[in-house]
C-alpha cells in the first residue's frame, strides 16, 4: 500500500522530508457543484468516485493545470477586496476556444500575487464560482525555491543547452530545491483530485514546472486521461543525461497519454532519452509516434502552438491602435523599421541583434538616416547575475552604435525598455518593414506569427496606417533557426544568431527584397498562420488526446514501483503473468509434456556478458530431462557446436540450433540438417553488404553461422545502431530479393537465413513427432523472449492438439517481458524464468526415460 501524502511520497523518492505546510485539501461545499465538480475525498478520507450522480447531469470537464493561472489580480485599497480578471495575453486562456460549447474548462495554477493565509477560503471560492479556476496557494519560502530555485535557475537554463558549468550563471543541482520542485507538484496534483471526475474528464498539464505532477495524479487514479505539452525546448540527451533527476522526470513524463511538442527535433530528443537511459523503442503507427510503456502507448505529438486571432484583430481595431500607429509614423518618417519584442533574458539574443545592426550599418553606409532598428524589451521573467549582465551590455552596445553611426534627428537603434502595452505593440508590428526574432534557444516565440496577422491588417488598421483595402500585403522575417516556430515558418529568412555577419546580410536581404516576392512570403505565412491558430492547436491536441485514452477501460492496469519511479503496468485481460501454481498443478496431473525454452533472454540474461549456461541452469536442465514424462528442447538461434558443449551433460536434451536448421534430439543421437537445405551462394551476397555496414557502426559486429548470418549492433550507439539496421534491412531486401532467403530484424540484430526455418517449425516437428508415436502431449510449455519465439507460441497452438484426444492439452505460451505477443502468460525477467522452471525440476522424478523415447531421423519428419 502506497502512502497518499507528500511527505510519504518525498521519503521514497529522496530519503529526505520538506516541511513545507500543506494547502487546504478540500473545496468547501459550496464550491461543489454535483456531477460537475465531485469532492475527491469526504472528511473520513475515503474517496467518493463511486458517487452516485445521474448520467444525465454529469458533464465533461477539461482541467488545465499550469504555474500561473491566466488571471490578473488586484487589491482594492479601499475596501481590501481582491479583484480579479482574465489575463487575455496568457496563452492558456484562450484554449478553450477550441473546445465544444458545452465544455467545462477548469483552470488549476497559482496565482502572480501573495493572498494571506486568511483570505485564500475566500479567494478561492470567488475564483471558482465566478472564473472556474482553481488557486494553488504555494508557501512563500516553497514557491521560491521551487520556481525561482528549481525551475528557473536550473531547469530553464538546462533545458536551454546552459549547463550549470559556472554558479554565477546558473544554479548548480540543490537536493532541496528538487525537494521543493517535487512537493510544489504534489501540491498541485491534490487540487487536480479535489475537481476532477476521473471516469469523464481530461487533464491537459502545461510546461516544464509541472513534469511530474502526472506521476502523482496517475497513482490516485490509474485510467485517469492526462495529456502533457511542453512549451520549451527540450534538450539533446547529451545535455539532458547530466540531469541527477532525468530517469525520475522522464517516467513522470511516461505517466502521461499523449506528450506534445513544438517541433520534432524536441520529440526526437525525448525519444532519444526514453532509448537511451530507459531502453525504450518507439514506432510510428499510422502517421502517430508511439512509445510502448510497460503495455501503455505514450503517444507523441507535434504540432507548434497557434495565436489567438481574436485578439490580435480585437488589438488592432482598438481606437489606441489606430492613435499610436500615426504617432509611430511622425517619428519615423522616411525611414524602414526594423523590429524586435523579446524578454530580457541571456538566450534571446538582444546584444547579438544589436551586433548584427552595427555590422549592416559598416557594410551599407546608404542605410544611415533611412533604417531604423526598434527593439522592444519585455520585463525580465527571472531575476539574477546572468539577467543584469545581459541588460548591461544590451544598453551599452546600443549606446556605441547611436555614438558611432547616429546623427541629429537619428537614431539607429530605439531601445523601449518598459512594458509595452499590446495596441502599442500591435501599431509597431502593423509599421515595421522587418519583423527579427534573434534568439539563440528559444520553445516557440509567437512574435513572428504575431507580427504577420498585424501586416495583413484590418479595416480600421488600414484605414490609420493609409493602405487602401485591395492593396497587397507584404512582410518580410528574420528568425533563428533555434526556435520553435521556424520550421514552420517556410518563407522566413532562417539564420544562425552566433553568425554576425550572416544576420546583418539577411537584414540587408529583407529591407531591399522586391515588392512581390515580399507578398508571395506573406500570403504563405499568413495562410499558415490564421488556420493553425491557438484554437485549432488546442482542439487537435484533445482530439489526440481522446483517441490516446480509447483503450483505457480494455485493459486491466495495475500500480507498481514506489516513489517517483511509480507507473502503470497495463495488460490486455487474457494476457496474464504466469503463476507458478497454476502451472505446477497442471505440470502434476499431465504426463505427456514437451518443454519448448529459448537460450538468450530466456534463460541467461541478455545483457549479461557471460553467455555460457550456470551451473544451476544445466542442473534444472538435467532433472527435468531426466523425468521420463518430458521431451525438453533448448531452441536458439546460436551455433550447433556451441550449444552442445554447453549442454553435454544434459544427456536427454533436445537441441535445435540456428532457428531449427539443425536438430538433435538428444547427446547421443546425430545432428540432421533441414530438408530445405540450400546451396549458400546469398551469402557471398550479404557479408559483402553487411561488412559495408560494421565498418562504419563502431560496436557491431557479424555473426557467421553454418546457415545463417546475424548482424549484431547491442554495443552500438543505440540510436545511430537501431537506424542502420533499418537500412541494412532495406539493402539486404533490395539484393537478395531473387534467393530463397529471408531477411529479419531481431532484438539488436539483423539476420539472414534459409526460407522455411524458424523456430515455429522446429516446435511443429518435435510436437507432430509425439503425436504420431501415440504419445499425443498434454502438457506444452513454450518460453521465449525475441520476435523469432513468436512463430513457436503460434506453432503450439495449433499442431499440439490431436482431435482424437479427449482432453485437449495444456497449453503454456510464455513471454519475458511485458510486451505485445501471440503469448497468453509473461513473466518479468529471466529470473523469473529459472525459479519457475527450478519448481517444475523439483516435481520431477528420476526414473528412467520411457523406451518411446524420439530418435526419428529429422528428414523423417518434414
């Protein structure tokens, strides 16, 4: 039984405990509306999901969870009374756009002010009733290490390609801001609880500061239908492996349905981490990227958030729009605006924009007086060293260009270092010839697309501006090809912001473009832009979303794992682990058995470097083929001379090496080689091929069998090795298409084969054997863990059962492993494995082996 509260939950995941008081657990009555918003828990701590609410009232919620809700706050200094609106800029506030009108959107998140501890009953009623948001009051001292600590001195900077190699610029790994991280995500997860209806609702968690909150809510509740989008770049693994924390994020991550990402270099990065330190493998399924979870599939999205149209347009025929718009005009005339709005922060490039300036005002002396560079600087978001160096040398570099290159009535560079209002900024968009965004790592900046709406314009817009209503429309963007919206941005001019000299030529490109390749830019963009907004992001990611959650009620799913490393083991009904009193019972009444096992990740672990069979294999080996009730096979794909010195002392053992090309029924009888034995000309083909391949993947290497050929690349980097057996497949397909071969991929290999040999065969054979001698099993027990097993699971079905028979037989098809297969039962692990087969040796008698005893020819049987 796992412990429900956060200093439980913190002890298993740190060793250590916070002592930060918990907020309020539970919303007062009448914040609770019936079949809307259950209560999570009545006042004895039992949970009320099972409350009995007519079908007919219960409505479906979408619950945003986030760091800050998309509200303003202010205290009336008169009546003391705390007032609040929606804040229309946060970009969680319009989502809901992209909803049905029948939804009830719950927003979850701290608000940007301090409430007293009085006043948060009275607040957070006010807020629900009157705006559905739901506050979380973070202590002051939990709120600063959490956010200002954990998030934005370490994470932001980490997830931003900024390793913490210097303290003066970013925070080296702290335990207790972790702690802290952790605990404020508890927190959040408990006001989630208090509103959700876990059998129709859906949880949609924003960003880097909430990364494993799903750990907490998935634990609460296993079927719960929980998406997560990260809004920030998510790193390459070389910089996300230095993280102490990255196995715990990344399985709180994998907690989730559906993960969403600007762009795929950042999913492909997260896969590559989920490859690289849990051993997960993904596909893509019908054009959707999956990854498969311990028998869930976490589903990858990517799709780069929108703008919100309404408001841009609702900005730009605002009456101030129109007003400032002429003012801009006055100051400016004669001369081309050149456009920045950025934060003030280390990675958005300002001083290297400025540089960029100061080069193109060198090269192109026409320039001065007629270019001008506007650059917006919006309120730092985080405070620190790294902060003030950049503010510093942003006003420096901005003093020497107008000192060197200004003139009375001319300024190159106009720094708006304040907080501009949005009709203002929206007249500068309308104005500027130029939109640059410069940053060197950005998640997504939606200043681009913001800057493209405001060129097209509007009636009133056009109207101040002095465009006539059927004139074209023009726009011309500079970005980095480190943000988020460039791939989406086809008609930008991309560059490289560490690259000075190639910005200030690209300015020069967009200032002197013609007018009509101006206009054929825009209407691209614009064409992307206004039908990829915020809303249709929003509604595509839950529609996503319900698709990823179709599954959940047709699975049996169990918790398992303690702390931050809990997670969700979902198996379909009929798939089932392996008891071994279930088997042991039906190994005891039978006594006609055959026993099918596989050699690697079967019996002897996979990873393991030794490859030879313990001495605690070979004696279980020994006593269950010593047990005249048994025909027990080893079926591999290794080589004959291998696997018999490692089992000569199992004197009654069945041997079928490379995949059933050869065949022994026990040490004393002869190999017999299969009846579709080929001449071996292919592989005068394929070792060239594959020989062109080990050379250039540092790791792999070949395997030559008398029969077959294997590429192995487990050694491999696990990336560049999984991708080159895919081409090697591709190639080895394309050359060998005329040979009676087939050519499959395994788990970390390539192999190359005769038609007509596989395990599946072998298991037919042995099983027709049986039948045909009178000695019909019924008893079948059949372990294996590669692709290659899968053929023998199917195989036992349907040769073993005899119609003359009774009683049909009992059938063991076993995996290792948690995974999709033809297989009934599973078990966890090759230990697994040998404590099952070490209870089944037990059982055994010593007697001597039955004078039935096989030692057909193999040609016999085929």
């Amino acid at each position: 039984m796992f412990s429900r509260s956060c200093i439980s939950l913190l002890e298993l995941a740190s060793g250590e405990m916070l002592n930060f008081p918990q907020t309020p657990r539970a919303l007062t009555k009448v914040m609770t509306l019936q079949g809307v918003i259950p209560d999570a828990k009545n006042s004895d701590g039992v949970n009320n999901e099972g409350v009995n609410v007519p079908p007919s009232e219960i409505c479906e919620k979408k619950i945003i969870v986030a760091n800050f809700l998309p509200l303003h706050a202010q205290k009336d200094t008169k009546s003391g009374k705390w007032c609040f609106s929606f804040d229309e800029d946060a970009i969680l506030f319009p989502l809901k756009d992209g909803f049905s009108s029948g939804t009830v959107v719950i927003f979850v998140g701290s608000l940007k002010v301090d409430i007293e501890a009085s006043e948060q009953e009275e607040v957070s009623q006010k807020l629900l009733e009157e705006f559905n948001c739901v506050p979380t009051f973070l202590p002051s001292e939990l709120q600063k290490k959490y956010y200002h600590g954990f998030c934005k001195q370490y994470l932001w900077p980490l997830f931003h390609y900024m390793l913490p190699m210097c303290p003066d610029h970013s925070n080296r790994f702290d335990r207790q801001l972790w702690q802290a991280y952790v605990s404020a995500n508890k927190i959040y997860a408990d006001k989630v609880m208090e509103v959700i209806n876990p059998e129709n609702d859906y949880v949609w968690v924003h960003d880097y500061h909430l990364m494993i909150l799903p750990t907490f809510l998935r634990r609460r509740f296993t079927r719960v239908k929980l998406g997560f989008f990260l809004h920030s770049p998510f790193p390459s693994s070389e910089i996300y492996r230095t993280l102490p924390v990255r196995d715990e994020i990344l399985r709180a991550l994998l907690n989730v349905d559906l993960i969403g990402f600007h762009t795929f270099d950042y999913a492909r990065h997260f896969l590559s981490c989920c490859s690289r330190m849990l051993g997960l493998e993904y596909e893509s399924k019908r054009g959707y990227i999956g990854l498969e979870y311990f028998g869930r599939t976490v589903y990858i999205k990517i799709l780069p958030v929108g703008i919100h149209m309404g408001r841009l347009e609702s900005a730009l025929n605002h009456p101030s729009s129109s007003v400032k718009v002429k003012e801009i005009q006055e100051q400016f005339r004669g001369k081309k605006i050149i456009l920045g709005v950025d934060d003030m922060d280390i990675f958005k490039g300002i001083s290297m924009k400025l540089l960029a300036m100061e080069q193109l005002l060198q090269q192109h002396p026409e320039f001065r007086g007629k270019v001008v560079l506007v650059q917006i600087v919006n309120p730092a978001r985080s405070t620190g060293k790294d902060v003030q160096e950049a503010k510093k040398e942003t006003y420096s570099t901005t003093r020497r260009i107008n000192q060197v290159f200004g003139f009375p009535g001319y300024e190159p560079v106009v720094l708006i270092d304040r907080s501009v209002p949005f009709h203002e900024k929206t007249a500068y968009y309308s104005l500027a010839e130029c939109c640059i965004v410069n940053a060197v790592r950005d998640g997504m900046n939606l200043v681009p697309y913001k800057y493209i709406i405001c060129r097209q314009g509007t009636p009133n817009m056009d109207k101040a501006v002095g465009f006539a209503s059927d004139s074209p429309r023009t726009s011309t963007l500079v970005v980095s090809e480190f943000i988020g919206c460039s791939p989406s941005l086809s008609g930008a001019i991309r560059v490289n912001p560490w690259n000075i000299e190639d910005v200030a030529d690209a300015l020069n490109v967009a200032i002197t473009m013609p007018a009509l390749e101006k206009q054929l830019r825009h209407e691209k963009h614009y064409r992307y832009v206004s039908s990829h907004d915020v809303a249709y992001w929003s509604r595509s990611f839950m529609q996503d979303l319900e698709r990823a959650c179709k599954d959940h009620y047709r699975k049996r799913c169990w918790g398992i794992g303690f702390g931050l490393n809990f997670r969700i083991l979902s198996l379909s009904p009929s798939f089932r682990k392996l008891s071994i009193d279930h088997i042991l019972s039906a190994y005891k009444r039978t006594n006609r058995r055959a026993i099918f096992l596989d050699y690697d990740g079967t019996i002897v672990p996979e990873s393991s470097i030794v490859k030879t069979p313990s001495p605690e294999v070979i004696s279980i080996l020994k006593n269950l083929c010593s047990d005249p009730k048994n025909t027990v096979f080893i079926v591999s794909g290794r080589g004959q001379n291998s696997l018999s010195e490692w089992f000569a002392q199992c004197e009654n053992l069945g041997i079928a090496a490379e995949h059933g090309y050869f065949i022994r029924w026990s040490s004393t009888s002869s190999w017999e080689t299969s009846s579709s034995a080929i001449d071996f000309e292919w592989k005068q083909i394929a070792e060239p091929v594959m020989k062109l391949y080990t050379e250039a993947t540092d790791g792999s290497y070949i395997e030559t069998k008398e029969s077959a050929l294997v590429w192995h690349h487990l050694d491999a980097d696990p990336d560049f090795g999984s991708c080159q057996a895919m081409e090697m497949l591709d190639h080895l397909e394309n050359v060998l298409a005329n040979e009676p071969v087939v050519v499959k991929r395994g788990q970390h290999i390539v192999e190359v084969k005769p038609q007509g040999v596989t395990k599946g065969l072998v298991a037919q054979k042995v099983l027709s054997m049986m039948i045909s001698k009178g000695n019909a099993p019924d008893f079948v027990l059949c372990i294996g863990d590669d692709r290659s097993d899968e053929d023998m699971f199917e195989s036992i079905s349907s040769t073993s059962y005899n119609p003359s028979q009774p009683v049909a037989p009992e059938i063991f098809a076993c995996t290792v492993g948690q995974k999709p297969s033809k297989a009934r039962y599973y078990l966890d692990d090759t230990v697994d494995v040998i404590t099952l087969l070490k209870g089944l040796a037990a059982d055994s008698s010593l007697k001597p082996r039955c004078n039935w005893e096989i030692q057909a020819p193999f040609e016999n049987i085929m």
